[in-house]
C-alpha cells in the first residue's frame, strides 16, 4: 500500500491544473471503512489533509466521528473521485478529473481486504460505484440507500452549500443518518 500511496502521491498526469497537482490521499490495508469523495478543494489542497474544510467537520458529525478516528488510516480510507483540486467553474469547484478514479481505485480497492462500509459522497462517486443503479438524481438515490445497504451509503455531499437540499429533504436527517450512523460505529468497533 505505501509504494502504491507514494505512486498516487507523485502523480503527474494532469499538468494543467490550476494549482498544479498534489494528489490527496489516505488509506491503509486495515481499514474497515472507505469514504469515496469528489474532489479536494484549495483548503484541502493547502493542507494535503483530506476532508480538511467545513464539509469534513460536518461529514464527522454525520458520522458521529471524532477528529483522531477519521484521521486514523488503519480504521478510515478516504479517497477522492478526482485526487487533486480540479479548479473553479461558474457555480464552484469543477468536476472531479475523470482520469483519477480509472487510474487508481482498483488498486487501492485491491489492498483494502477488511472494507465493511463504503461512503459514496455525492453524483460522481455513486454514479462510477454504483452504475446504471442509481436512480434519477442523487435525492433518488440516496432516499433508497437500502437498495445498496449494507456495503455501499450514498450520501449527498456535506458541503455548506448543500444546506438547502438538507432543509429541503428532512427525511435524510430522520431516517438515514441514524442507519449511516449505526452501520459506521458497527464497522469501526
């Protein structure tokens, strides 16, 4: 895993990025629990530390995670659709690369044996993982998460900018983050 970490890490395939690449990344064969995002932002970037904005504090919360066992590699993989910070677009962060995943998923998908739980954050990572299963839009999706429960969650992205979705779709807070919740604390203990 660390030689395939360091590959990642020295990726160069994409030049053109706007802050150039710096490919973010966390896993270890131990983990019990991947979360698949879509792409670092420049707070992330800056800091190389994944979910390192306010969407990873309210990712934690969701899960009921504290700060040292999200960043504990042994126990949370996280890695992003797109590995660096795909630039600016017109209504936020562009698409993740989609040279990213093609590239390296499989691979490190390979090194994490002991995986109980998937965290598919958002359109992009639901649409590689889950295929022609996914439902119209990701409210669809994610309001029949059981359809892929119990290895894959579906979840919309945590972002700040999400706070009318989750205002206008109450059910997510009642009726999913209690099971995400429990299947999290179930594959960490």
């Amino acid at each position: 895993m660390e030689n395939l970490l360091k590959s990642i890490r020295s990726c160069n395939i994409c030049l053109d990025l706007p802050l150039g690449p710096n490919p973010i990344v966390s896993a270890h064969p131990k983990a019990k629990v991947l979360i698949i995002g879509q792409a670092p932002g420049t707070k992330v970037h800056k800091t190389s530390i994944p979910w390192d904005d306010p969407s990873g504090k309210q990712l934690r919360k969701w899960l009921s995670c504290d700060h040292e066992t999200f960043y504990n590699p042994k126990i949370i993989s996280l890695i992003p659709m797109g590995f660096c910070y795909p630039g600016k677009g017109k209504s936020g962060d562009l698409p993740p690369r989609s040279v990213c995943a093609p590239q390296w998923h499989e691979q490190i998908l390979e090194k994490l044996p002991d995986l109980e739980l998937v965290i598919l954050i958002g359109t992009y990572a639901q649409k590689y993982y889950l295929k022609d299963n996914t439902y119209k839009n990701l409210t669809e999706t994610v309001r029949n998460y059981n359809k892929y429960f119990p290895k894959f969650m579906p979840l919309p992205h945590p972002s700040p900018r999400n706070r009318f979705w989750l205002h206008k779709n109450p059910w997510f807070e009642a009726q999913v983050l209690p099971v995400l919740k429990s299947a999290f604390a179930k594959a960490i203990s």
